[in-house]
C-alpha cells in the first residue's frame, strides 16, 4: 500500500512541477546574477587576457554561435538526451529517478535536465530539496 502511495504522490508531483514550468512567467535574464571575468581583446577581436570574476570564479561569456555545434550535440547527448522535447523537466526522466529511488530505499538516480543544472549555476551550492524545486 505505501508504494501505491509513494507513486501516486510522485506522479501527482510531477504533474505539478510541469504546470509550473508551463505556465509561470520565466525571465533568463536573471539566471546570470554572478560576476563575469573581465576580459581584453585585441582590434581583432582575439583574447588577449582574461581575469577572474570578483569570486574567483573563470566565467567567459560565449555566443552560441561560437561554440562547435558537435559540443553542443555531445553535450546534449550526454546529460539530456531529450532536451529539445520538454520545457525544463524531463517528466519521463523524472519518473524513471522517483521510480528507481523509491524501489531502492535510496538515492540512486537524478533526473536533472541542462535547463535544471544552468539554474543551479545561478543558485547556491546547497545540496536541499529547497533548491532541486528552485531548479
């Protein structure tokens, strides 16, 4: 009976978190909040030297369009395979983690998307169910 429960829960869960994504209003301006590293460029446009952002942290912002569209691919192959499928949660992921986790007594699977793991870049490094839901 608990594991009924379990599920039911999870996939009423899920139902939820997709509504939100759907329908709440979502500004991507404001996922990057850190600091930049500076950069110099020549008259070129070639690097010449990059500086570490105020919390030492190396963040050199790159067009789209810059990047090799095979690191895009791979990167999209390796950590959300369906990511041109959803709108920030992979449901079906999402349900394959819960039903692995639930099964094992345990953590064993996650289900977070690139979506997710950009926002968590602009959050804390807090390890919470708080911030998985801020995702």
């Amino acid at each position: 009976m608990g594991l009924r429960v379990g599920i039911g829960l999870a996939a009423g869960l899920m139902v939820l978190l997709w509504a939100l994504v759907r329908y709440l209003p979502f500004n991507p301006d404001e996922l990057l909040i850190g600091h930049l590293s500076s950069t110099l460029f020549d008259r070129k446009g070639r690097l010449l030297r990059a500086y570490l952002a105020a919390d030492d942290q190396w963040r050199i912002a790159v067009p789209l369009s810059e990047i090799s569209p095979w690191v895009v691919k791979t990167t999209v192959a390796a950590e959300d395979k369906r990511f041109f499928e959803h709108d920030g949660i992979d449901i079906l992921a999402l349900g394959r983690a819960m039903w692995q986790n639930l099964t094992s007594g345990r953590i064993v699977s996650g289900a977070s998307t690139i979506t997710m793991q950009v926002v968590g870049l602009a959050d804390s490094r807090e390890r919470t169910l708080g911030r998985k839901f801020r995702q």
